[in-house]
C-alpha cells in the first residue's frame, strides 16, 4: 500500500512537473513573440497560450501584452485593408477586410461603413440579379418593380438601361393592343406587327 502511495505522488509529481515545463515553453515563446513583434508568431504563442490554459496572474498578463502587441501590429493593416475595400466597393475585398479586422478584434465601430457599403452592394447584385425574371417573362407589372427596387438599391442609369427600354417597348404593344381592340380590331398595329413584339 505505501509503494502503491508512493507511486501514486510520483506519478503525480511527473504531471506537475511535465505541466510547469510546458508553461515555461509557453511563456518563453510569448515573451519571444512580443520582443520579435511578428504576427504570425504573435498568434502562433497566443493560440498556444489560450490552448494550454494559463491560470496564473502574472502570465495572463504576459498573455495580455502579446494580444495587445497583437493588435498593435495588426490594427494599422486591418484600417487600411478597411479603407481600401471601401474605396473599390467590390463584396470580395469588403468581406476579406472584414474578416480580417474581426480576426484581429478591431472594434466594431471602424468596421460600420465597410459593413454598411457592403450590405448597399450586396442590394444592388439582388437588384441586378431581379431584373432578369421580368426581361424573361416580359412581364410589365414585374419590369415596374425591378426597375423601382433597381433605382432604391442605387444600380446606375446604364444598369437600368436594358429593362427600361424593354419595358417601354412593352407599354407600346400593350397600349397598342388596347387600341387595337378598342377600334374593332382595326388599330394602327398591324397584327404581325404586334406579335413580333
């Protein structure tokens, strides 16, 4: 019983001292990390850090100061990143400084135009993509709505310019044809004329 004791501590001991040795390793890459102010080892040491999980004080201020050295480095790059994908308005780079400015924990509030111009870009390929239906269907009642919504979601006028032609053409045969039958079926429109269109 006492051998079976002993082993017991001993192995116990191991652990403990197995676990001091690993958080050592993990503190000196931190301070490692934060003296070479690399990024990608900043992150490595700190995913590292956060895997292990240190309890201790003195080393979650360690920890502290390389998410902070972290962000230092990073922030600068994710504004400008930001700025850039704003300027372009393309949903690829808006979405990839995005991700990267929440990667790095940029606050919110400097992410709010990206995000705003993003969602303004995203309504306008919806717009474009809900003019098509109507072209198709050469449905005026459909044609109005996307042309409305297109207007709201701020397509150009050359965006618009495609379905407002089609719609205007539409009108023509439809008030035509209300012409056509208004007079007996002797309108202006030849009926060949009509059906081409």
């Amino acid at each position: 019983e006492f051998f079976q004791l002993d082993r017991a501590l001993l192995d116990e001991g191991r652990k403990a001292l197995e676990h001091e040795e690993k958080r050592m390793e993990i503190m000196k890459g931190l301070h490692e990390a934060i003296n070479l102010r690399e990024v990608p080892r900043l992150r490595q040491a700190i995913k590292e850090a956060e895997d292990f999980g240190l309890d201790h004080a003195d080393d979650l201020a360690v920890l502290e100061e390389a998410v902070t050295t972290m962000q230092k480095e990073l922030w600068p790059q994710a504004r400008a990143g930001l700025t850039q994908a704003v300027a372009c308005r393309e949903i690829k780079k808006l979405q990839d400084a995005l991700a990267e400015a929440e990667l790095v924990g940029l606050p919110t509030e400097e992410m709010k135009p990206a995000r705003q111009i993003l969602q303004e870009e995203e309504r306008k390929v919806a717009a474009m993509e809900g003019l098509k239906e109507p072209l198709r269907l050469r449905d005026i009642a459909a044609m109005q709505a996307a042309i409305a919504e297109g207007e709201a979601a701020g397509l150009s006028a050359g965006d618009l310019e495609g379905i407002k032609h089609r719609f205007a053409e539409r009108s023509e045969v439809q008030k035509g044809a209300r012409v056509a039958g208004g007079l007996g079926g002797r309108g202006s429109l030849p009926i060949g004329r009509l059906r081409a269109l």
